[in-house]
C-alpha cells in the first residue's frame, strides 16, 4: 500500500479502494450500529449484549453436555428437534435479565467472598486436596475463560442466586396437591393377561416378487443408504497420558500423609451452644449449670428453639468459629464447656454423642492415589502435546502425519454415517464414549482445518478423509430386509385384528383363560405395580395402558416387540392412605418446592426481561444454530 501511494496515480487509485472498503463497512458492520444491532450481537437485554461468540460457545458446550450423558454425539438437527437451541437462548437470556436487576438494585459481593467461593470449588483441588493454583488456570482455560473472567462470572452467579432465593423464599407446596400426587405415584394395579406373538399370527407365505416390488417402492426413502464419511482422530487426554506414567509408592505415601484427614472419616461429635453478648452472662449462666439447672432449659429461657442451638452430628473443620470447634472436641460426652469466647460473643457449648474416626489404610487408597497423581501430572504433558499438535497442524501436516511425528496413535474409521453407525449396522466401537467427532466431521468437509475439540480435559484433532454421497439402494440390495420388514408388518396386522377380536369376545361375557387356550397361549399375572414399575414380562406399554384402564376393563396393546400383543384385564386399583410423616413424603415435599422455586423465577424473570426490554437477532440465532443449513 505504501508504494502503491507514492506516486499520483497510485494515490488516485488508492483512494478509490479505501472508499469502497469504507462503503462497505457502513453496509456490513459500522451501519448495524444506527440500527442498534451489531453483527456480532445476538441479543440484547437492557444494556446487556450476548456475543454470537458467546452464545456459540454456550450451545457447543451443551450439545457435548448431552452427547455425554447420551453415549454418542448430538447433531444440531436432533438439537433443534428436542428445542435445545431455544432453551438455551431463553436460559442465557435469562442470565442477563437477572445481572441486569442486581446492576439496578445496586447488589454486589466482596472480593473476598468471590474467592472464598472459587477456593472451595472441589474441581480446583489439587493432589493433596488444597486449591491448586495449576489446575483452577487450566481448568478455566479449558473453557474459554481467563481468570479475571472467571472471577468476573461466579460474582454474577452469586448475585443471581440471592435475586433467585429472594424471589422464592418461604414458598410450600399445598398439602392437597402434596396429597393428590401422592395418590397418583403411589396408586397400584393388578392385571391379568395374554401374550399374542408370532404362533398365534399363523403361517404367512412368502411375498410375491409383485408384492415384494411395491413394498419396496413404497418404503424405498427409508432404505435408502446413508451418507458415510472416511474420519482420523487422535485424542489427548490426562487420563490417557496418565496411563503412561509410573507413580511410586513414596509419591503416593506421602499424598496419603497429607490427605490422611481427608480420606477417612474424621471423628465427629453431637454439639450444641449458646450464645451470650458478654462473658459475665456467660459465667453466670454456666455457674447456674453447675448448680443443677439443664442446659436445655437454659436454652428454653433464653427463648431458643433446638435448631437456634443443636449444631448438629458435626466434624472439627466443619465448625466456623475456630474457637468452639476447639472447645467441643476438648470435652467428654455430656459436658458443658466453660465459657468461650467465640467469633460471635462468648458460647457455652455441650457435647452430645460422639462418633469416632476412621482412618484408612493407605493399602485400600493406594490405586486410586496413584491414577489421580498420574492424571494431574498428566495435564502438565497435554498441554505441552496441544501446542506440538497446533504447530505440527500449522505447518500443513495431517492429523496422521502429525500424531505419528509426535508419537501418538491416530484412529481412522473408514465409513460411518450421522447417527455414528458402520455400514454393516453396527455403532462404531473405537470412540470414546460421549466424543461427538462424528457430528463434527458431518459439520466439515475434505480439506478442512478443524479446530480441535475438548474432551474430558483433553483434546481431539479429526480430519475428513473422504465422503461417500446419499443414495437410494436397489431391491437386490436389501431384498432380505425388504422380505423380513414386510413379514413383521403382517404380523403384527394378524395379531392387532386377533386381539380386537379377543378383546371383543371377553366384553360379551367371555373368560381371558378361555380365550387364551383357544389360540394356544396361556394366562399370566402381574400383581400390586405402581405407573413407573416395570413388572418381569410385562412390557411398558402394558404398564401405562392398564392405568387408563378401568377396573375389570378390558384393554390391549402393542408389546415389547412388533411380533407382539397384549390383551389384559385390570382385576384390582387400590391407593395407599398417604402418610405425610414419611419419607418419601418428605422427598416429594422437597420436589413440589423446587418446581415452585422454578416457576417463581421462571415468572419473575419473564417479566423481568418484558419490563428491560429484550431482543434476539434471529439470523444470528440460526447462523449458530444451524438452523439455515
């Protein structure tokens, strides 16, 4: 550009270009900002704006999410299908709605408690079972964050969550609606029934080529062969590294010295105490339990409940205020402490039951020590292997030629289509389970540089290799599935109009046993099953069909399989008295206040985001989604 302006033309024609870069940017980007929405934007809440980055990262990390608790990877189409792309949408929106109330009611949280916060985050805890500066970096690394983002972020989720526990506070489930679910839950059935399968459809001949013909054309879209596509990874993860290193027994004796209170059970004790402004009321309160006053009529006197006083069957480190934690594990059983002079005023405190510790021997701790010191060394060497990786991939190499430079094992899969299938039928074996490589590579294509994909800790890099089109199969292909498809399809017609017929046949005043014998099957029970039991031998459907059954109705069903029937009869209803003391009451009571909880922020929120005003760019929304593909 420089020598291009040195001279009058080159400057002519230099202007010329800047001007229509300048044009360009008041079409594609600086022109977004006079209408209010920037190309980068995805929605807005109040003065809030969610990034197309942002919100990218989010949908990624949920559709891993849900791959992993599925066992195999989730398409963006099955993604749209389930809602998955508007329920995050609504939860990150949300998110803002809420940040943006605290950001009006003026709320905030100290340093000191966002990092008391971070510090006691389980997932930052190293080896000896402190927080480890090494691992909260890498970990929030992991996930896009740097550490004043991070910081950043749990500060906002701690203000949300006092908004929240505001919002929901004091709410209690109806003791009716407690009542009727139970009832509902817990209501039983008892039936008795038959099973049609194949023998009772009779003897099906085989089609003819005609018939055969016609079936095929009329189900040819789902015999249809799929897209294949040819795909090499290599993954890098600390658990695979791990496996690699040898930790000694030294190593992991001395992890065990250091975490000896930590993997055992330490010694815990039945603490109560009280309270008083000063250590004079104190001593005379303590002077008056020596002289035959009890400890809980001191506690009654003073106005106190049990659970203003019982701490509970509690452990020394979980006690806050240092100095009753060492005056209870000081005492015997049934012992009043002398007055103690504690963070919050002087305490009297008393002893109850004591439960002692138990300590571990490092023999029962020693294989599990020895992966976990292995594992966190190992994270040290991914990240050294992830930057080789890159670099290897930024010189051109393949994902093959890469990993076997740096010593690593690529896996190729040679054909395997969207739902991680062979073409043989069967699920690919050699992906890990919950790595959604597969979906991956059908978002690529042949050539690609694909940014790599985290993975349990780890790291994935793929490459498409090559891809084999869609396309309809002939006859000849799939004769064999053809014949067993139409067959099943026949039997199963044979053994709905046997059943509608038996069914028919018992509401005239028929016996089920009778019927039974007639098409050569038998009768079989199924007593006192609730609506989410499921009885040996009786399938599903027959569980759900049998409760929108009357007693002594008559009903039936598709069975496990499409070669099967059920035909039944519902000999007994009967509904347990409901016990609200109980604890599954008490666990239903738990579950009724967290749905009204939800719903509460749900409508505060809602009307939260109606009131600050919201906007959602749609074709940002479904450039992310996938949804304009």
């Amino acid at each position: 550009m420089r020598k291009a302006s040195s001279n009058w033309l080159g400057k002519i024609i230099m202007a010329v270009v800047m001007g229509v870069l300048i044009i360009s940017f008041g079409v594609w980007g600086i022109a977004d900002i006079f209408r209010g929405f920037g190309q980068s934007t995805l929605a807005k809440i109040g003065r809030t704006e969610i990034s197309t980055d942002q919100f990218r990262q989010l949908y990624t990390e949920k559709l891993q999410q849900i791959g992993r608790q599925f066992g195999r990877p989730l398409t963006t189409d099955q993604a749209r299908a389930f809602g998955l792309d508007r329920q995050v949408l609504q939860q990150t929106i949300a998110e803002a709605a809420l940040d943006e109330e605290a950001r009006r009611l003026g709320l905030g949280q100290s340093d000191a408690e966002t990092m008391r916060v971070i510090f006691n985050d389980p997932n930052f805890r190293g080896v000896g079972g402190a927080f480890d500066p090494g691992r909260f970096q890498a970990t929030i690394r992991q996930f896009g964050f740097t550490e004043q983002r991070y910081v950043a972020d749990q500060r906002r989720v701690s203000l949300r969550r006092q908004i929240a526990g505001t919002i929901s506070a004091g709410l209690e489930p109806p003791k009716v609606l407690i009542e009727a679910l139970s009832r509902f839950q817990n209501e039983q059935r008892s039936i008795e029934y038959v099973k049609l399968d194949a023998a009772q459809a009779g003897t099906i001949d085989s089609p003819s080529p005609e018939t055969l013909a016609t079936y095929f054309d009329d189900h040819k879209t789902q015999l249809r062969a799929p897209e294949y596509r040819k795909i090499s990874f290599v993954v890098i993860t600390p658990e695979d590294i791990g496996k690699w290193s040898e930790v000694s027994d030294e190593d992991a004796r001395k992890t065990f010295e250091q975490r000896r209170d930590k993997l055992g059970t330490p010694e815990q004790r039945q603490v109560s105490q009280i309270v008083f402004p000063n250590a004079e009321e104190a001593m005379s309160a303590r002077n008056r339990i020596a002289s035959g006053f009890s400890f809980e009529d001191l506690a009654r006197e003073r106005g106190l409940s049990p659970s203003d006083v019982d701490l509970g069957l509690i452990a020394k480190s979980a006690i806050i205020d240092p100095a009753i934690g060492n005056a209870a594990f000081s005492l015997a059983s049934g012992e009043v402490s002398q007055p103690v002079q504690g963070r919050f005023g002087a305490a009297l405190v008393k002893i109850g039951k004591i439960a002692a510790g138990v300590e571990p021997a490092y023999e029962s701790v020693a294989a599990s020590l020895k992966k976990e010191i292995a594992t966190e060394r190992a994270r040290t060497k991914v990240a050294e292997l992830r930057d080789k990786m890159e670099d290897e991939r930024g010189g051109g190499a393949s994902v093959i030629e890469a990993a076997h430079k740096l010593g690593l094992t690529a896996l190729t899969i040679d054909a395997v289509d969207r739902s991680g299938r062979l073409p043989n039928g069967q699920l690919v074996t050699n992906v890990p389970r919950g790595l959604d490589v597969v979906s991956q590579a059908f978002n690529s294509d042949v050539g690609v540089d694909n940014d790599p994909i985290q993975f349990n800790g780890g790291y994935v890099w793929y490459d498409v290799l090559g891809i084999t089109p869609s396309r309809e199969r002939g006859l000849d292909e799939v004769k064999d599935q053809v014949e067993a498809r139409w067959r099943d399809e026949q039997v199963a017609s044979r053994l709905r109009t046997k059943a509608s017929e038996m069914g028919k046949k018992i509401e005239q005043g028929g016996k089920l046993a009778e019927e039974a014998a007639a098409v050569g099957s038998k009768v079989e029970t199924a007593t006192g099953f609730r609506r989410d039991a499921s009885p040996p031998g009786v399938p599903a459907s027959a569980v759900t069909a049998a409760f929108r059954t009357a007693k002594d109705g008559i009903g039936q069903t598709a069975g496990a399989s499409s070669s099967e029937w059920v035909v039944f009869r519902v000999t007994d209803v009967s509904v347990p008295p409901v016990d609200l003391a109980s604890d599954d009451m008490k666990k239903l009571k738990e579950t009724l206040e967290r749905g009204l909880t939800d719903e509460q922020v749900a409508q505060y929120v809602t009307k939260l985001e109606r009131d600050i005003g919201t906007t959602i760019n749609q074709a940002a929304f479904a450039q992310v989604t996938g949804a304009n593909n």
